[in-house]
C-alpha cells in the first residue's frame, strides 16, 4: 500500500516540476517574442522602404509655387519618414528670401508636410532701377515689374542700409490709412532721415521711426496748416516752412 502511495507523491512532485519549469520558460518565450516584435518595429520604421517617404505636402505658399517650396526642401524621397531631418529640411526652406517662417513635420505613414508663412509686402523699394517688396521687417525679398497701386513706395538713397530699410518699413506700417493714401513716397537716406513726399507736392521730414504714431497724429493736423515742408522728426515741437 505504501509503494502506490510514494509512486503518486513523486508524479505530483515531478508535475509541480514541470509547471513552475513552463511558467518560467512562458516568461522567457513571452520576453524573446516580444523583443523580436520590438526589433522588426523598429526595423520597419528607421531602416526599411515600408515607411519611406513618397510625398511631400506644401501648405500656405501663394507667392512661391509648391514645387519652388519642394525643391527648396529637397527632402530625400525613398527615405525612411522617421530619419528624415526635419531641422535641415526647415533651415533649407527658412533660406528662401519670400518665406518668413517655415514649420516641418512628418506626415505618417509615408510624408512630409512643410507649412511656409510667407512675407508680406508693406511697400515697394525703388533700389536703382529695380522694384522690390518690402515686409514690416524691413527684409526685401521679391522683384516687381511695376508698383502695386495698393503698396507705398520708399525710394532707398545711395548706400542705404538694411537698418535704415527697417526704419522705413516700420514707418510705413504706422501710417493710418487715410494718411497713408496722400504719401507719394517715402525717401530713406538714413535710419533717421526718413522723409515722405505728398501727393500734392508737400515735404514731411520724418526723421527716425520712433514715435512715428505720434508723428502721423501731429501730422495730420499739420496738413491743415500751410506750408510746403512739414517737420515732425520732434512731435512735441513740430515746425513748418514754406
């Protein structure tokens, strides 16, 4: 009676055996599985073609065409999506003189989407015999053949600098609507020799761009006044000449 007895103690023990064995060998089975599962995800991400990039969406381009933007970008077609660079690709677009800002991101599973903000013209500069747009920022960045009807127009004088282009732009911007409509144009020597030249044939002296919304107030009662050279380069104390 005692050997059926120990005979079936040492299955059951041999059995709890085996269960705590498989219990360990389903961890480590679990483990390997998912590690292998882990190595083709990021395989298929970062090395192979089935996540490349195919195409490439441009967004807000309106003065440069989307194939101008692309070509900018020059983002590696046939490369993964998750490699790309998209820092590099954003200072290759940010590089073009019409765009003021430029935002890159993926565009899963097989894209890149590139958003430009583009400048905004405020004038038009007569550079010698060129016409070019200006944007609030004083950056000159795109060609005319003629001058927009809706855009002022700033002569730049000899050996004019970018500063001095800013200061314009900014007084440009400050102009109210209406007075903005009498100016002929703005004359840019200096960053503080800014001049605007009226339709009617009258000579505002500007000087810099500070204080140019007090400037334009003071203004616009001067223009009531008489006098073909209006100062307003100090606006507490205005002056006109004839």
């Amino acid at each position: 009676m005692a050997e059926p007895a120990v005979a079936s103690s040492r299955r059951r023990f041999v059995r709890r055996q085996w269960e705590r064995r498989w219990v360990r060998l389903r961890y480590v089975v679990v483990g390997v599985l998912a590690l292998a599962l882990l190595g083709v995800a990021v395989w298929s991400v970062w090395f192979s073609s089935l996540l490349a990039v195919e195409r490439v969406e441009v967004v807000g381009s309106e003065v440069l065409t989307e194939q101008e933007v692309r070509e900018a970008a020059s983002v590696p077609v046939g490369d993964p999506v998750a490699r790309i660079d998209l820092d590099a690709v954003r200072a290759r677009v940010e590089a073009l003189a019409v765009v003021r800002s430029a935002d890159v991101t993926r565009a899963w599973p097989d894209g890149v989407r590139v958003e430009v903000v583009e400048r905004v013209a405020v004038a038009v500069v007569r550079i010698g015999s060129t016409l070019r747009g200006m944007d609030a920022d004083g950056v000159v960045f795109r060609d005319y053949e003629d001058t927009p009807t809706d855009l002022p127009r700033v002569d730049a004088l000899t050996g004019v600098t970018s500063e001095a282009l800013r200061e314009g732009a900014a007084v440009v911007s400050a102009l109210p609507e209406g007075l903005a409509a009498d100016v002929d144009h703005v004359e840019v020597g200096t960053v503080d020799q800014i001049r605007l030249l009226l339709r009617d044939g009258r000579e505002v002296v500007w000087g810099s761009a500070s204080d140019s919304e007090q400037k334009a107030r003071v203004l616009e009662i001067l223009l009531e006044q008489d006098g073909r050279v209006l100062d307003v380069s100090v606006p507490a104390t205005p002056t006109t000449r004839s």
